[in-house]
C-alpha cells in the first residue's frame, strides 16, 4: 500500500546527512555537514519554495533529481509537482537510508532511489528521463563537463535540465570549500556548460540578488564556517518573500544563485 511518511526532523537528519559527488564512494561515506549545517539548510522552506515555483513549467512527468541528500527537496518535488516518477539519486549509504524511509511513493507519484551516482546508470535511466534536477549539487561535481553530457545522452529529446548552483566567484569561500563545492557559478559557465554538451540553453538566471551582501559578510569577509539556523530562518521567513516579490517582475542582474534551464535538441 502506497503511503506518504513526513521527513525526520532536521537534528535527526542532520546526524546523518552527508553530500559530496566526486564519483568515490568513499569520499561519499566519508563527508559529512555539520549538523548545525543541515539543520539550518532545512529550514529554507521558504526558498525551496520559491525555487519549485520558478522551475515548475520546465519540469515533466519523470523526473530525476540527482543528489537528492535526505530528500529535503524532493519532497517539495513529490507533493508540489507531482509526477508521474520521480527518481532520487543519492551515492552515500548512510544518506540514501535516510531517504529511503522518508520519500515514499504516493497515489500520483512512483517514488524510486538509486543508491549510486548518475554515472553508471546512464543505460537503466535512457530516455525515460524527461526532466533531471541538479539543486545545489553540481559545484559538489569534480568534473562538470563529464555529468552534464552524461545528461544530455541520457535525456529524453526535448528533455530538461534544470540546474541551480552557487553563483560568483567573490563569494567562493572557506564554508564552500568545507562542505566540498570546487567552484561557484556564473551564467557564462553554466551555460558554456550546456552548450559544449550539446544541450539548448532556456535560460539563465540569478537569484537572491538581496542575499549576496549577508553572505559576502558572514562567510567572506567573516570567514564563517557554519550556517547559523536561527539566522537562515530569519532570512527566509522575512527576506525571502520580499526578494521573491521582487524578483518575480525583474530578473536580478546577479545573484546568490544562478539557475540554468536547458532543452535536449
């Protein structure tokens, strides 16, 4: 009998959770955030919100999303999307466990997960994949070109990407570098990316222009190395929907974030 469960609790999921995608499984096993970490990451709901609401047009009705950690947005995914499938792709064991108990499928969606990294199922995933979802995980990807054309050959045709990665060098910083992100984004990257992988580019955007400033302060010039929960809920209860108010008129010229959207051929 198919059943929704809710997530474990951020503190829970926090002692668990670990993230890295260099293709070594025990560099996988290996990493973890800091609980306080995670904590605060799960507490972005309104966000991850803003972040579905933005993506949904360029999402279809089987999805992939590729390093799905915990499953803290897959569950945004599964309930607010709905697909017909959506499959979770997690390399760590530790994390993927987590996720097998906390996304389960529904009435309207086939929930599946894949214990692995895209690379190595290219062949079981071969054009029954219409839309794949990267968020916040391809500055985790060593060698990017590799993933984004293993995208493209696994697409479907007129298939989505959708990818959403730290943007601006400037902000690069020691937090970046301790959770294992080798490089933040621009739109020129990303879309160079695309392109060179045989992929139409959408579009590019920035998002949370308002959030760059708070973020240089804390993580660069302050040289922070943990995300603080109280603040991140702060921001994303208060901050949040002024900036998506904002930018839901006039695309930000740069941004926290940058987010590609890009067409198989």
């Amino acid at each position: 009998m198919l059943r929704k469960k809710s997530r474990p609790s951020a503190a829970r999921c926090a002692r668990l959770i670990t993230i890295v995608f260099s293709n070594d499984s025990k560099k996988a096993d290996a990493f973890t955030y800091e609980g306080e970490d995670f904590e605060a990451m799960s507490l972005a709901v309104k966000y991850y919100a803003w972040i579905v609401k933005t993506i949904k047009p360029y999402l279809g009705d089987h999805i992939v999303e590729v390093g799905a950690g915990a499953g803290v947005f897959s569950e945004f995914l599964r309930d607010r999307i709905q697909p017909k499938s959506l499959t979770l792709i997690e390399p760590s064991k530790k994390t993927h466990a987590v996720l097998q108990r906390t996304i389960l499928s529904t009435k309207k969606t086939k929930v599946a997960t894949i214990n692995d990294y895209l690379k190595g199922n290219e062949k079981k995933l071969k054009d029954k994949v219409d839309t794949f979802v990267y968020i916040n995980v391809f500055e985790h990807v060593k060698d990017d070109h590799q993933e984004m054309q293993r995208i493209a050959d696994t697409l479907q045709k007129g298939g989505n990407a959708v990818i959403f990665v730290p943007a601006l060098k400037g902000l690069y910083s020691e937090f970046d570098k301790s959770i294992g992100h080798y490089r933040r984004y621009d739109k020129k990257r990303l879309t160079e990316l695309a392109e060179s992988a045989g992929l139409e580019v959408v579009t590019t955007r920035y998002m949370d222009m308002m959030g760059i400033l708070p973020w240089w302060f804390s993580m660069v010039l302050m040289k922070n190395k943990k995300l603080k929960p109280k603040l991140v809920k702060l921001y994303d209860t208060v901050m949040v929907p002024i900036v998506r108010t904002f930018e839901s008129t006039i695309h930000a010229p740069i941004g926290k974030n940058v987010l590609l959207i890009a067409k198989k051929r």
